[in-house]
C-alpha cells in the first residue's frame, strides 16, 4: 500500500489517501504536482483505494507539499516518513 500525503499551508496535520500499486501512487503524485504547478487555482479532489468511503477536496494553491510512501503493514505507524509531530505544551 502507498501513501500519498498532501501538506495544506498553516495546517498541522497533512490529508492523504492510498493506493494499492506504485503506478497509481505515482499517477497521483503527479496529478498534485501539476494542480500545484497551475497559475489557476482548482480544487483537487482525490479518493482513498484503502478507504472508498474517503474523500478528499483541496484547493491547489494550499498545497505546500506532497509526500509518496510505501506503507508496509509490520511497520505502519499512521505517519509517513520526512513528517515531524509537534506537540505544543502548556
């Protein structure tokens, strides 16, 4: 399973979806890449394979980055690798 998170500017936690094959991770990996590239804002909505209930819509020019990784099932933790949790204390 891979894991496809999407980074929303001034939001802490990132929105993501998965797909079972590398090649449709990638598909849409790329697709996230040209809604970012567009100079017209758009929504971008994307669907979960590992969820179908699961839906997500984002406008593009929120994205601050994309992040791809294989989930595997011993080692998932619920967070991708590169994403720091913050904590802020009291």
């Amino acid at each position: 399973m891979f894991s496809i998170d999407i980074i929303v500017k001034n939001t802490p936690v990132s929105l993501s979806v998965q797909r079972k094959l590398e090649a449709d991770a990638e598909t849409v990996y790329q697709q996230v890449l040209e809604a970012i590239r567009s100079p017209q804002p758009q929504i971008l909505e994307l669907t979960c394979e590992k969820n179908p209930e699961k839906k997500v819509a984002v406008l593009s020019s929120e994205i601050s980055g994309v992040v791809v990784a294989q989930k595997s099932g011993a080692a998932s933790t619920g967070r991708s690798p590169g994403f720091v949790t913050m904590m802020a204390t009291e």
